[in-house]
C-alpha cells in the first residue's frame, strides 16, 4: 500500500489556457494551472516530501519554479539551468522536500511576461509540522493589463520596461475585484499575502486592531514585530496576524497605500462559524523558527553585485523582434535568448562557505531581487534601519545600497534576478555557482 503521506502530499498540475471572468460580466482569456485562477493552493507539510506531475498543455514550452522552497537544484524549474523547457504536450515529475513552513508561490519561468501576466501564478503553503493558533487567509495580488472589454492590452511596453516596468489596469485579489473575504468571528487570524503580479509594488496597510507581522517571504519574524504597513514588491509575501473581531458582520479593510489614502484592495468580513471554539486563543503568538543556518559573519568572504541601467537597443533579431536590454548585473546583462549556451556565473560560491553581499542599485527604480534555493539575512541598508531578518527577495529602493548574508549549503547554479518580470527579461537577470 502507498505511504498515505505521500498521497497527502501529491499532486497533478497541468498549464492550459482557459476563460476566467477577471472583470465582472466579461470573460478573459487566460492561462490557468488546471485551468482555473484562482489557482489551486498546493499545500506541503514541513520536512515532508511533495510531489507534482506536472502536464504542459499550453502551445509553447514552459517550466515550473517554486519560489522560496530551498529545494534540490533538479527541481527548482529553471530552463536550461536546472532542466530543459518542458516543450508543449510533455510533462515532468516535480518531487522536492521543502525544508521550511511557510508562504510560497510557484509560477513557469519561461516566457514569462506572457505565462504569468495571463494567469500562471499560485501559493504554495508549507505547514508547520506542528499546529500553529491561526486560521489560514489567502490574498493572492495580481493585476492584469486588460481593457474594459476584457482583451489584453500590450502586456509589455519596451519605455515602461525600462523604467519601473509596465503596471496593469484591473487589480484583483484572489482574482477577484476588490472581493468581500469571510473570515471566522473571533479567531486568530494569519493573512498570507502574496505579491504574484509582474511589476507592482503593493504597500499593505490592514485597519484591524493591532495586527503583527510574523513573516516575511515566508521565513518567521521572532518576536512577531508590530505590523504598520509593508511595502511587497514582485514575488514578495507578508504574512499578519490579527485577531478578528467577535461581532459578526464586522468589516476589516485592507489598502494599498499609494497616494495619501491608499486603494482598497479588499475587505475581511467575520462570519460566525458552526462549531468554532468558544473560547479561541487571543495571543498572537509568533510562529516557529526554520532550520536556516546561521551565517558565520567573522569568516565570510565579501562579494558585491552592481545593478545599473543602460539606455540600449540591441540588433533586431532575424525575426523582426527587437532584443532590448535595459539592465546590468555587474556590467553583464542577461540574454534572454541565449537558451542552451549559458554564459558564465555571475559569481563562483564555496559549498559551506557564508557569504555577505553588497548590493547597490545604482538605478533610478526600485527592484525586488530575488535569489533561487537560499534564504538570506538581511543586515543593513543606507535607507532604513535594519532589524535583521529572512527573505528570498529584497525591495532595494532607487540608489539603495544593501548588506545581505547567506550560507552557501546548498549546491547548483541559481538564478539570480529581478522580479519585475521585464527586468528580468531585459538583462537584470543571472546566476551563482555553488560548488
Ligand atoms: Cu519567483 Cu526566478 O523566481
Ligand atoms: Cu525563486
Ligand atoms: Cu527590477
């Protein structure tokens, strides 16, 4: 008989392009995970083994990256890199352990201003291997460039790309605009927020009383630390803890703070649940550390990364499609066409060795830059005062100026980018080699 654990942990996911009524009373087109947006909520237990069979049913080659989980480099869904393009019609057997419990997110990295601007984004949650008090809440934000007949605008303008990246017109969260989210009367409640859009930086701000913050890209804050309001760039989560209010038919409303109000992205309503604990726990209690390992600051070796903007059109291709590169990694941009001629690693990384990076964006926009297979500290910043912490993605703000540090476990090259998706796809994109 199969291990129930493993069937608990067991998945079919397939990419298909479907419809989806993003704007109310008009139905889009969209690429689905199992045809659907929503996607589905792949759920893992912590330490664990997950396993997706996964099905490509689009038109055009894709593969599958799970963002945050320090995975085996096998499965981390890179093409070329780690695995070739899964082409249109195959499929591929993702199996992984993931290490820590937490919020995550799993989105193709190929062509992926297309493949995740129409739809191909989904959470991923690690559960704790132990019971936490909280009740689960997912707000999942995507934008989408669509009109007011519901057809796509260009997901992409090469002037915007070359600035903060190409915003969308419609919000949704959970694919939904501006929905009404029932949450259980007088519970503990832990809002997983996930930044699945392409450009977008959302600034979260939550009217409820006293809300805290537990985590950061999944990885727990400890003590939980007040929670004001975060600002989450592409592929960034937050997760808050509130305690709902008893009175049901109560309303919690959550902005994105642009501007001097802020836009409501969505609002929490409290249901009265049958069969709810009388009497809930009220304490925010912060959540369980993951098995990260602790940089050894007085024997790391330095190393640096330049992010910078250059105004260039490369040749136009054979085709007709004009190449741009926009953006610099150490003077190198990414060339998103090479495909199976990899360029040289950006940086060469000692398995076991601690690292600790200087960033610099030396660029007049923000970049959320993210890092495949490692959780890394944050220390410093020239722009806000740091109280260390865990992310897979630093918001660096123009002219920023960042210290991070990092354990080089886990061997494998890994992607190292940008998540406006446009960035990455105009240079600022590369990897390091760890061996
Ligand atoms: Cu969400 Cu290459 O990452
Ligand atoms: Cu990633
Ligand atoms: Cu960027």
């Amino acid at each position: 008989m199969a291990n129930p654990q493993v069937d608990d942990y067991d998945y079919i996911l397939t990419a298909e392009p479907a419809r989806s009524e993003v704007l109310a009373g008009t139905e889009s087109d969209i690429l689905g995970f199992n045809g659907q947006f929503p996607a589905p909520v792949i759920r893992a237990k912590q330490g664990q083994r997950l396993r997706i069979r996964f099905i490509n049913k689009l038109n055009e080659p894709t593969t599958i990256h799970w963002h945050g989980i320090r995975i085996d480099v096998a499965m981390d869904g890179v093409p070329y890199l780690t695995q070739p393009p899964i082409p249109a019609g195959g499929e591929f057997l993702y199996d992984f352990v993931c290490p820590d419990a937490g919020t995550f997110w799993y989105h193709p990295h190929m062509n992926s201003v297309k493949q995740l601007g129409m739809g191909l984004v989904g959470a991923l949650i690690v559960d704790e291997s132990s019971a936490t008090p909280y009740r689960d809440v997912i707000i999942g934000l995507k934008d989408w460039r669509l009109k007011s007949d519901g057809t796509y605008l260009p997901l992409s303008l090469p002037r915007e790309a070359a600035r903060a990246g190409t915003l969308g017109t419609v919000a949704t969260v959970n694919g939904r605009q501006q929905p009404v989210i029932p949450v259980p009367a007088g519970q503990a409640l832990r809002l997983r927020f996930l930044n699945m859009d392409n450009t977008r930086v959302y600034t979260i701000a939550v009217d409820g009383r006293e809300p805290v913050c537990l985590a950061l890209d999944g990885s727990p804050l400890i003590p939980a630390r007040p929670f004001k309001q975060e600002a989450i760039g592409a592929g960034m989560r937050v997760d808050v803890g509130l305690i709902a209010p008893t009175e049901p038919g109560t309303e919690i409303v959550i902005h994105d703070m642009k501007g001097r109000f802020g836009v409501e992205l969505c609002r929490l309503r409290t249901v009265v649940e049958e069969g709810a604990a009388e009497k809930p726990d009220k304490t925010l209690l912060s959540l369980p550390p993951n098995p990260i390992p602790e940089p050894d600051l007085e024997h790391a070796e330095a190393l640096s990364f330049v992010f910078e903007w250059q105004g260039a059109l490369s040749p136009t291709s054979a085709e007709g499609e004009v190449n741009h590169s926009f953006w610099l990694i150490n003077r190198r941009a990414w060339d998103s066409h090479a495909g199976a001629d990899l360029p040289a690693p950006l940086a060469r990384l000692e398995l076991g060795k601690t690292y600790v990076i200087q960033l610099h964006n030396a660029t007049p926009h923000h970049h959320p830059i993210h890092l495949h297979g490692f959780i890394f500290t944050v220390l410093s910043s020239d722009k806000r005062d740091i109280d260390p912490y865990q992310c897979d993605t630093i918001l660096l703000e123009k002219n920023e100026r960042a210290t991070i540090a990092l354990v080089a476990d886990n061997p494998g090259r890994w992607m190292f980018h940008c998540h406006v998706i446009e960035h990455m796809k105009t240079g600022l994109m590369g990897y390091i080699h760890v061996a």
